[in-house]
C-alpha cells in the first residue's frame, strides 16, 4: 500500500466527517453546500487514500464500515474543536459584525422592517442576514444567532420570544364575502408550501371538517403569499407575527375570531462562542421585545 508523507485534503476529510455524524451522504451534502455525489466522490478518495472502506454501500443506501464508526468520535470532536477556534476568531476579530439566520419569512416579513430600528439603537454594528429554510448548526456555521419557529428549546443559549398564533386573513374586499367557514369552500386557500397542514390545524382546532375539494395556491415563499392576500387573490392562513403589521395598518384583516396557537415557537439561538458578545445578547433583547403585541 502507498504510503503518504501528507495529511489528505481536508475537504475529504471534512465530508468523511460530515457523513458520518449525520449518517448520510445526502445530509452532509445540504450541510456543507455541495452534491451528494460530490460527498461520495471525497469519501471514496479518502478510502483509496488510507486503503480501507469507510462506508458500506448498498441497495438502501450508506452505513458506516466498523473502521468508520471507530474513527467517528475522533472525528466528530476533531470538527467540534476546529468550528469553535473558527468562531472564537471570527467574533475578536470583528465583533461589531453580527451574522444573523432566520427562515425566509421571518427574515422578509419581520426581520426586515427592525433593521432600521436596530441601525438607531446599534450604529456601530454591521448586521448581516440570511435566509435559509432549516436552522443552521451554531456549533458549526458562522452565524452569531438565528431566529427559527422550533418545537423543542434546549439550553441556555435558546430563548422563546413569541407563540406561533394562527388565523384567516384576507383583504377587506374579499371579507365581505364571508360570512362563515361554509364561504371558503368558494374562495382560493392560499398556501405556503412550509406550512402546507396550517389550514388542516386551523379546521381541526375549530371543530370544523373542511370540503373535499377546496381551491388552492400554493407558493414557495410565504411572503408571495401574503402579497396575493393583500391583492384579494383569497385567505391566506396568518401568522400572527408576521400579519400583526398588516392588520394594524388595515390592509389585511381576519374573517373569523378563532385563533389557533401552535406547539412551534419563534425562538432566538445564540452561537455558544457568541453568547457573550454584549452586541448579539442586545439585538436578542430587542427582538424579543418587537416580538411581544403592542398593548
């Protein structure tokens, strides 16, 4: 067997890594930003490297080999140590940079009209925001907190700033149409694929059994669904913090009285290397504070 005087690339390395943790070469390759078969073709180079099967390939898919469920841990706490020096230098090297994540709708419909408060309040900060359907792992990626409806907090570094309260809205126009839950079946559901079961939550919480049949849009983006229910296109199932705005100022408005609260909350995390970054724990202390209904 060749034998090598060099470490292997750490992109191998780091895929082999990644795999394993999660089990998956499909994960890994989401949580690093490639193609599974990208993944596949690191780890495969990494085996031909060290002459030794890491993973077992078959008809259902990938399971470690015993040398790679030995290494793991290794591995996994090697990665861990790596992540957190990554971050600890990034935050004393530019600690007035702040790197937020947050589910699109939040980042568009709530998150983007605090900027300017957070701007007067924090002049000094650059903040920086992007958008991404799942919650980043703060041990691993370069964001300082991230703002996500969860169903489970754990820790200290999590906290709930509001319920996830859901209901009807549609424009005024549109409103004067109905008159009972009976009058959806005549209007168009407007749909975000994210949360495609609100409508079946809300009919179930209202004891109500929706028609077989009822006409529906569907958007990849809540905030495209939101724009169609400010333009009368049909009801669109509400989130209260994000159609809270909308309501205030008239534009939208709630055909029926009954809210339903979900199991999810909206929760702020902070990365375990930013928690004591005066900066990130004021911008969290803000945001939970716009988070709470104006009396």
């Amino acid at each position: 067997m060749q034998k090598h005087t060099k470490s292997p690339p750490l992109n191998a390395l780091r895929a082999f890594e990644a795999a394993a943790r999660l089990e998956s070469f499909t994960a890994a390759a989401l949580e690093l930003s490639v193609t599974p078969g990208a993944v596949a073709q690191q780890i495969k180079a990494l085996e031909l490297w060290y002459g030794t099967e890491l993973f077992e390939r078959g008809a259902k898919g990938v399971h470690l080999s015993a040398v790679g469920r030995d290494v793991r841990p290794k591995f996994v706490e090697a990665f861990d140590s790596l992540s957190e020096a990554i971050q600890a230098l990034q935050v004393r090297a530019e600690p007035n940079k702040i790197r937020i994540a947050a589910l699109p709708a939040i980042a568009q419909l709530w998150l983007s009209p605090l900027l300017p408060l957070l701007r007067g309040q924090m002049p000094e900060l650059s903040i920086s925001i992007t958008a991404m359907d799942t919650p980043p792992n703060l041990e691993r990626e370069s964001f300082d907190l991230s703002i996500f409806f969860l169903e489970e907090v754990e820790g200290e570094t999590q906290t709930i700033i509001a319920d996830d309260l859901i209901y009807p809205v549609c424009s005024p126009d549109l409103a004067t149409e109905i008159a009972s839950t009976e009058s959806l079946e005549a209007a168009n559901l407007l749909i975000d694929n994210k949360w495609e079961a609100d409508w079946d939550h809300w009919f179930e919480a209202c004891n109500e059994t929706p028609a077989s049949k009822l006409r529906k849009s569907e958007f990849s983006l809540y905030s495209l669904a939101v724009e169609e229910a400010k333009n009368g296109a049909g009801v669109l199932m509400g989130h209260d913090l994000l159609v809270r705005p909308l309501l205030t100022a008239g534009v939208l408005t709630k055909p029926f009285t009954h809210d339903v609260r979900l199991d999810q909350k909206l929760v702020v995390s902070l990365a375990k290397q930013s928690a004591n970054n005066a900066n990130v724990r004021e911008i969290a202390t803000v945001l939970s504070k716009q988070a709470k209904p104006k009396s």
